[in-house]
C-alpha cells in the first residue's frame, strides 16, 4: 500500500508539472489538462450566479470570472503539488523523515505540511530527511516549488499585460468610431470627405492590434474569461466593429475610387484576423462548435442586417464618402457580389452574423 500510495503521488506531480507546462510553456488554447474544463465550469457558474442577480448587477458578477478562474487555475497547481508531494511522503514519516525537534507525527495532514513546506521554502522545513532517497526528495521538491513559482509569477504577469493591451484595442476601437462602436462612424471618421490616405494609417493598426488581440487569446485562452461591465472592452465588440467595417470596405465604397483600399493587405489582414477570433470564440463558448457554412441567417435577421447596411451607406455619404450608388437609392444587397463585382466576401450577412446571434 506503502508503494501504491507513493507512486499515485509520483504520477499527480507529474500530471500536474504536465498542465503547467502545456498552458504556461507551450501555450496553445486547448490544450491544458485542467484549464478547459475548469474554465467552462467557473463560467457557467458565473452564469448561472449572474442570471439570479438584477439586470443592472450582471456585468459586475461576470467581471470576476476571469480573476477568479486564474487564482483557481494557480491554486490548483498548489494544491496538486502538495498533495502529491504528501503522498510521497506519509510512508517515509518518522522513519527516513522526521520532525526536527520531539516526536514525528505520522498522519496525513503532518506529510501536507512537509511536502508543501519543502516545495516553498528551501532549508526550513520543520522536517529534515535522514535517508538519500528522502534528501534527493526534499532537493526536488525545492526545485520544483521554486520553478514553479516563477513560472506561475511570469504568467500572471503575462495574463495582465495581454489584457491591457487588449483593452487599448477596444479603447481606440470605441474613440474611433466616436464612442459608439458603429463601423459605419469609425470609417466615416477614418476618410472624411473620402480622404482615406490618413485613415489608412489608423487602419492598419488596428489590424496589428487584432492580430496581438487574437495572438493574446491563442497563447492564454484565460483571457476569454476577462469581462469588464462596460461594453466597450469586450473582444466581441472589437470583432464586431472589426468585421462590420471591412464588409462596408468591400460592399459599399465605391469601386473605382477605392479600389486601392479594398486590395490593400491592411484590409485582408483585419477581415481574416477578426474571422479567425470569431472562430476561436464559437469553440470556446458554443458547446457545439462553429456553424456550418451553409448555415444562413433567417429571414428576420437578415432583414435587421439590411436595415443597418442602408442606414451605414447613408452615414458614408453623409461624410463625403463615395458609396457604389452614391447617386441612386441604397440597394438591398442579397450578396455583396450584387453591389461590387470585384469583392470576395461571402453571401450578405455573411456567414459570421450567424455565429453572432448564437455568441451573444
């Protein structure tokens, strides 16, 4: 039993040295051991907690799902360590382990104390070993508590450092399009009266912020889980915004004048980009995954759909914008391929407003 209890411990360390190294040196969403799953259950707790709370409170209980969740993803680690730690060494207390001073106790909670105690401070324990076996124990416990440590302390710096860049994005997203996260205002303000050459500028850069945006996201999938109560910061949003704006690029300026903005690279990178988060959010949040690409939006939607692209075109022209039918009544696009000839977007909605009605 002595044996067995041993190597359980022995494969709980390593189980839990593996989960670290996948979701802090690795760093890739999916694949940890304990993260995923334990980052749906804390969330759908949230939910449930957040749907028994007034309207006015929600955001405030969502707010604390992602601080809540890394300090539970870190305690985990701490517990796990100790525990396995402990199971390695009950069999071996007051035989080739034994308290410094007085009699040594031998029941768990005394072999908790003596693994976790060897892990976090190196040369203090109350326990010493008496055996080679034990000392080679106790100088990989130290090592594996200090590595650890500093290992979960970079992370966690990290983690903030994504988030306020993050935030940044979604700050400048929000001042861009006039504190209303309408694509239509950002890009009237980003070519007014039709001068796009400075706005380009601004363009581009937000598509290098969406790229760390989503990067962030890729290499700490906790950053999901980050909500503020003001809309502004959701990454949602900033996809949103992101992705309203090229499609307007491509369906809705004018073709000859704009077609060095709708071929330009910054305009390809934002569009795919702003897919690719949109897609890491559906198999993070939607339990049956993205949906399918023949998927179409019901005719309600894509009625609300076309009511916004009227009411966007006539924003443009309103800035000095030449639209595809600046002259002519605003069309009701069925596809984006009815208004320019030139452009590669999918079916109007396209096929993102679909996963956007379920993430919302």
């Amino acid at each position: 039993m002595a044996r067995l209890e041993q190597g359980f411990g022995v494969l709980l360390i390593l189980v839990i040295l593996l989960d670290i190294f996948l979701t802090v040196l690795y760093a890739r969403i999916g694949t940890g051991i304990i993260g995923p799953s334990l980052g749906r259950l804390v969330w759908l707790s949230f939910i449930k907690a957040s749907n028994s709370a007034s309207r006015s409170r929600r955001g405030t209980v969502l707010s604390f799902c992602g601080p809540v969740m890394l300090v539970l993803v870190v305690g985990f680690w701490a517990v796990g360590l100790t525990l396995g730690a402990a199971l390695i060494m009950h069999p071996e207390l007051g035989t080739s382990i034994r308290a410094t001073n007085g009699e040594t106790p031998t029941d768990f909670v005394t072999a908790m104390y003596a693994g976790g105690s060897s892990m976090a401070i190196v040369g203090a324990s109350d326990f010493t070993p008496h055996a080679s076996p034990t000392r080679l124990l106790f100088l990989l416990n130290s090592l594996i508590g200090v590595s650890v440590m500093s290992l979960t302390l970079n992370y966690v710096m990290q983690v903030y450092t994504a988030l306020q860049r993050r935030n940044v994005m979604a700050m400048n997203i929000h001042f861009l399009s006039a504190c209303t996260g309408d694509a239509a205002e950002l890009l009237a303000r980003l070519g007014p009266q039709g001068q796009f050459s400075g706005g380009y500028t601004n363009l581009s850069e937000l598509g290098v912020e969406m790229t760390q945006a989503k990067e962030a996201h890729h290499f700490y999938p906790v950053l999901f889980y980050f909500r503020f109560s003001d809309s502004y910061h959701a990454v949602s949003r900033c996809a949103l915004v992101a992705l309203d704006t090229v499609s307007l690029i491509k369906s809705a300026l004018d073709e000859e004048k704009y077609r060095w903005l709708k071929e330009t690279g910054a305009v390809a990178r934002l569009w795919e980009v702003s897919m690719m988060l949109v897609t890491t959010l559906e198999n993070t949040f939607l339990p049956t995954g993205a949906p399918h690409r023949d998927l179409q939006p019901d005719e309600q939607t894509r009625n609300c759909w076309r009511a916004r692209y009227r009411t966007a075109v006539l924003r443009l022209r309103q800035a000095g914008i030449q639209t595809t039918m600046t002259r002519k009544p605003v069309p009701t696009p069925t596809s984006p391929a009815e208004s320019n000839g030139t452009t590669t977007l999918r079916t109007w909605p396209p096929r993102w407003v679909t996963a956007w009605g379920r993430l919302t």
